[in-house]
C-alpha cells in the first residue's frame, strides 16, 4: 500500500537552468525510469547527432543501463510491452519495465523543475504525487549533475510522512544533500493518544 509523503518548500538553483537543458530535465522527472539496454539503443539511434536530442545532457550518451535516454516511444509503450518482442526503445523484456537503471533510486522521479528567467534561477520542487519515495535520493543525483555544470543549489524542503508518522528536512548546499528527521515539540501525545484510542 505504501505511506503518502508531503513536501513544502523547494530547492532553488542559480544561475537559471539554461535551453536545452531545463527542457530535458523536465522531461527526464516526468517519465518512468526502466532498465534499458544500451548495446540495443546504440542499434536503434546508431547516429550519434540522432541521439543527442534522447540523452539527458545532449551529448548522445544514454549513460549507465540508459539512465540518461529519454524515450520518443512512451505513449505506445504499455501496448507494445504485450506484444511479443522485440520490446520498444533498448527493453530487454517486459520485466525491465519495472527495473529503474542505476543510478536511479526508482522508477519515478515525483520532482519538477520550474525556471524563473526573468529572476535568473530555477526551482526544483515537488511534484505533488501521490507516494512519493526517494525524493531525497533523487534530489541528491540531480544536485551532483547540476553541480558539475556550474550551477548551485541551495535550500530546504520540510516533509510531513503519512499525516504525521514522522517528519524530516531535506537540506541542499551545492553538491550536498542532507536529510534530518526530527519529532516536532508537542506536549502529552502518549497520554492524549493512550486515553483516545482506549477501549
């Protein structure tokens, strides 16, 4: 069933993320991350000019089990998966549909990227799913490849889990990401709560 997760706050990024780039990024937190075969995508897209515009950072490099690919196939993908191969877009099976490839924490990404040109910075910021997992993981990838092209992040996001189960901050400083959970000053829980739910 999972816990629901929410996040206030957003992490800002200076200078503003530049074109192509942000357009990228954004469609990269916006698809599902399987598990591909690179071999396979270099034999699809075998001219590296045609793979520029797929890949992540626009070089043509779909990264490790094809971290960095972004699919032109997706909205025919959950019909062709049940069709007999070959799978679409570097797919070695239908099972890889539900294998993020590293170093991706998961299948999806729950963050979006919002530019602020005219104030020359970007955002990056929940994107209000529901269950959401590895935010900070993904937040903490996404700050390194930022942080090696010269921008930097900073900022703090506060993360309430489950209505209150536990709560947690996700700092970023540059390349590094920290998450601290913490319980929130309250008085009497345990005796309110014992009386509450007696029988």
């Amino acid at each position: 069933m999972g816990t629901n997760t929410d996040f206030t706050g957003a992490i800002r990024i200076t200078p503003c993320v530049e074109e192509p780039l942000a357009t990228r990024l954004k469609q990269f937190m916006d698809i599902r991350h399987m598990k591909r075969n690179v071999k396979t995508l270099h034999t699809l897209f075998p001219d590296l000019e045609d793979r520029k515009p797929m890949s992540l950072f626009g070089d043509g490099d779909f990264g490790e089990e094809g971290a960095f690919f972004i699919p032109v196939e997706t909205p025919d993908l959950n019909r062709r998966l049940h069709e007999a191969g070959p799978y679409p877009e570097g797919l070695d099976n239908k099972f890889s549909m539900n294998k993020p490839p590293n170093p991706c924490p998961s299948l999806y990404c729950d963050l979006v990227l919002l530019n602020d040109p005219n104030n020359g910075r970007s955002y990056l910021g929940w994107n209000e799913a529901e269950k959401s997992y590895y935010i900070t993981d993904w937040i903490e990838l996404i700050a390194g490849w930022l942080s090696e092209r010269g921008y930097h992040l900073d900022g703090k996001m506060f993360a309430v889990v489950e209505g209150g189960m536990s709560y947690y901050t996700i700092t970023v400083d540059g390349a590094k990401v920290t998450s601290t959970e913490f319980t929130p000053e309250a008085t009497y829980v345990s005796e309110f709560n014992d009386l509450l739910y007696e029988d």
